[in-house]
C-alpha cells in the first residue's frame, strides 16, 4: 500500500481583510467593513437630503407663495457654496483626520434641517439650502477617501463601489418614506425636513463612537496601534530583486497604468487641472450633476402634472432613476474591473464606458419630449438614471495621479462639476415661466394650459441636455484617457 503523496499543494490562505475571507472564516473584519457601512448610511443621508426639495415642491411653493423660477432658484442655491466647499476641504482632508471632517458634516447637515421643522419661510429655506449645499460638498470625496484608508490598494474596488452605490440609494430609500409624511395630514411637508434631521443627529452619535481612521490612511502613523486592523504584514524585500520600475508610462502609451497607478510621483496640481481629461471630465460630471440637480427639484412636479400620479405614487416612480444610477454603477463598475484584469487599458475598461453610458442617457433626453405617459416615465427613469454614474468620473482621473493628491484632485472635480446641480432648476424653472407657466392655487385643478405650459418649459429643457450629454458623452470616449495622461503628467515630476 503506497503511502499517501505529501507533496498536494496548500491553497494560500485568502487576506483576512477581503469580504471573502471574512465570509470563509465565518468572521467579519468588524471595525472596516462596519465604518465601510456607516460611510454607505452616510452617503444614503446625503442624497437624501438632496432629493426633499423636489418631493415637497408642490406643498412649499403654495404655502410659501413661490413662482417656479424662484422655487427653482433655491434648488440652484443648493449648489452655491457646494464647489467652495469641496475644494477646500478637500485640500484640508490632506492634513486632517478625515473622521473629524465626516462627523462635522453629519451634525451639520441634521441641525441645518430643523429651522424648515419649526416654521422658516422662504428665506430660511433659501439659506439653509446654500447651508446644507456647503456642507455637502465634500461629501463624496472625502467619503471615499475615508474608506480607502481601511483597505489596502488592491480591495479597495468594493468597498468603493459600496459608498457609490450609497449615493443612488439615498432617494430609493427615502422618497418613499418622506413621500408617505408628506402626504400624512397629522405630518405635513414640515416634517420630511425633520425626519431627516433626526435621522442625520442618530448617525452622528453613532459615527462618534464607531468613527476612526483606518491603517492606510495618511493620519495613521503605523500599520498598528489604534487603527488596527487584521492585515497581513507586508512581504520583506529581496536585496537581491531588482527595484520596482519607475512610475512613468511607456512612450507608446498603449499599456495600463492600473499595476502602478500608485507609483506615480506628485506633480504641480495647476498641470492637472490643466489637463485635456481634467477638462473632459468637468464638462461631462456637469451632464451628470444637471440631472441630480433636476431629479431632486423638478422631476416629482412633472410626474405630478405631466404624467398625472399621486403623491404616493410619485414617492415610488422618483426611485426608479436612482435604480438604474445604482445598477449602471454596479454593471460598470464589475466591467471595468473585469477588463482591467485582462489587461484592458483604463480608457477603455472605465472612461470609454462612462462615456458611452452618457451617450445613451442624451438620447433618452432627446426622445422624451415625443413620448408620453408610462413611455415618458420609462424614459425618464433610463435617461435621468445612466446620468447617475458620475462617481466613475474621478474615479478614471483618480488613476493619473499620485494617491497624495487624489482627494484633492477628485474634490476639485466634483466642484466644477457641480456647477451643472447649479444650473438645472434655475434653467427648468425660467423656462417654464417663459412658457407662461403659473402655479394653480391648493384645491383647485391645474388647467389645461398650465399643463402645456409646464410641459413646453420641461420639454425645452430636455432638448438641451440631451444635446449636451451627446456631445460630452463622445467627448469622453474619445479623450478621457487617464493612461495617457498619466504618463505625460509625470514629466513634470517633483519631490516635497
């Protein structure tokens, strides 16, 4: 009888900080993947808060005596101070622990929410907005920064994907809920405000407690100690290896720069901004933002009055285009990553997909004004919705630059990008004004010509930002290259 081989291969144990070992240990790496999901609520809170204005348009422009294009100027308010903000803070996330930036934030936001609870008027609405849109500003970046922090570089795609995902979920979640407190006679529009802002002081308190800074992190001092968690020790190097190869791409620029994206050395930020991609990448976010900007203020009027639904049923149809962002993201996302570990260059795993998602979402813009009813809906919902992928964005820009500089970088985007939020309700609401377009006094049916004329203003509006994402969403495809750019930014290399 032979003895049995003692030479079968041992299956190399999987890292403890990945979701799959955590799920074959039949253990959680609690403190990441629980901070990982706070970080989801967080960015759910945040969108949320975006969307209220929109769900109680209706209720607020009659109790507050607003005409569409001054109702429309506090959803464009929102975004006033959102680009200021996100540029200096993220500039400050370099230098500061960004626990402390995320729990500023969250208090921020829940405490901006309570003046509409207890009676503000337009004015206070007006300027809370401009509040609360500075507040959120640096929200996605830093977020995102936050969660990179507790992973190392090649598991940081889910949990990334996680807080992205968190984003579209914000309206999916809430709407219905607030929709249902809207609607509530013992509640009323006040409350959608309040609901919010105890939601936002709970997960405070939470994030006080649970809140740290991971391992990875630019404020940890050491891969142990109190931001701990359980890593594998990082392999010793072997004098006799030869050194790893120089951050800069080859001159053909025909390879990836995923394997060394974080070997890229600091370069002058004003070369970055400068960049072809940069410029790309700003005119496309704004196409993503004029959706955001129109789905949290308008989108719920024109289910209302065009497509004639209930308040219940509008707090269910609002979801649906956050539905589609959510699984657009998730669908690109494993894409890219599935492309990129063939070798598949990050233009075309990641930017050219963004690009060509935008190009569908301008046709759907483009058809709408010829459709009506569920087919307008339905449209709606795929064109609103591919816009949704902005996250994708600074996460292609996020690959030309040295990790020092990504929050910063990413933040700035998101600031110019932002202009696009800015620009959406002030535009759908002239336009409807100019179409003659007067609100209908509470208890009374809209006439007929006010319908066509909200209509006309609307479909106005969908003519030009279909024309828009086209043209940006080609513009993608064919120059937002962050394997190029990565390689020419690197000449101009310099060391702190």
């Amino acid at each position: 009888m032979s003895a049995p081989s003692t030479h079968q291969k041992t299956p190399e144990p999987l890292p403890s900080y990945t979701l799959r070992a955590a799920v074959a240990n039949r253990r959680m790496n609690r403190r990441a993947w629980i901070i990982t999901s706070l970080l989801v609520v967080f960015q759910i809170i945040n969108f949320a808060d975006k969307a209220v204005l929109g769900l109680v348009a209706e209720p607020a422009m009659r109790e507050l005596h607003l005409t569409a294009g001054q109702f429309g100027f506090i959803g464009s308010a929102f975004f006033f101070l959102f680009a200021i903000a996100a540029v200096g803070v993220g500039f400050l996330a370099g230098k500061v622990p960004t626990r402390w930036i995320l729990l500023v934030a969250g208090l921020s936001w829940a405490i901006l929410q309570f003046p509409m609870l207890f009676g503000g008027g337009a004015a206070i609405l007006l300027v809370t907005r401009i509040l609360l849109g500075g507040a959120e500003g640096p929200a996605t970046p830093i977020t995102l920064q936050h969660v990179h922090g507790w992973f190392p570089a090649k598991e940081r795609g889910l949990p990334s994907s996680m807080v992205a995902i968190g984003s579209t979920l914000g309206p999916i979640i809430a709407a219905p809920i607030l929709a249902w407190v809207i609607a509530h006679p013992d509640l009323g529009w006040r409350w959608a405000f309040g609901v919010l802002g105890i939601v936002g002081l709970l997960w405070s308190v939470a994030w006080f407690f649970v809140g740290r800074d991971g391992p990875y992190s630019h404020s940890a001092t050491r891969p142990g100690g109190e931001f701990a968690v359980d890593t594998e020790p990082a392999p010793a190097l072997d004098a006799a290896a030869p050194a790893p190869a120089p951050a800069t791409r080859p001159e053909n620029g025909t390879d990836s720069v995923a394997d060394d994206s974080d070997l890229l050395g600091l370069v002058p930020i004003r070369r970055i901004l400068g960049s072809r991609m940069f410029i790309v990448a700003v005119l496309a976010g704004a196409g993503c933002f004029w959706a955001q900007g129109f789905l949290t203020t308008w989108s719920p009027k024109y289910l209302s009055a065009v497509v004639e639904l209930s308040p219940e049923a509008i707090g269910l149809v609002s979801t649906f285009p956050w539905v589609i962002g959510a699984l657009a993201l998730l669908v690109l996302g494993y894409a890219s990553r599935f492309l990129m570990r063939r070798g598949v260059t990050v233009r075309w795993a990641l930017a050219a997909l963004f690009g060509a998602t935008l190009l569908v979402s301008g046709l759907c813009f483009l058809v709408l004004p010829r459709v009506e009813g569920t087919a307008a809906v339905a449209v709606l919902t795929m064109g609103a919705g591919l816009a949704m992928i902005y996250p994708l964005a600074p996460t292609a820009i996020a690959f030309s630059v040295c990790s020092r500089q990504r929050a910063a970088v990413m933040a700035t985007l998101t600031a110019f990008a932002s202009i696009g939020g800015v620009i959406a309700p002030s535009m759908v609401g002239l336009l409807m004004d100019g179409a003659g377009y007067v609100p209908t006094p509470k208890g009374q049916p809209v006439p007929a010509a006010m319908v066509d004329a909200l209509t006309g203003g609307m479909n106005q509006a969908f003519w030009m930002i279909g024309l828009y994402l086209l043209v940006v969403g080609l513009a993608s495809v064919l120059m937002l290259n962050p394997d190029r750019t990565a390689r020419r930014l690197q000449r101009f290399t310099y060391h702190d």
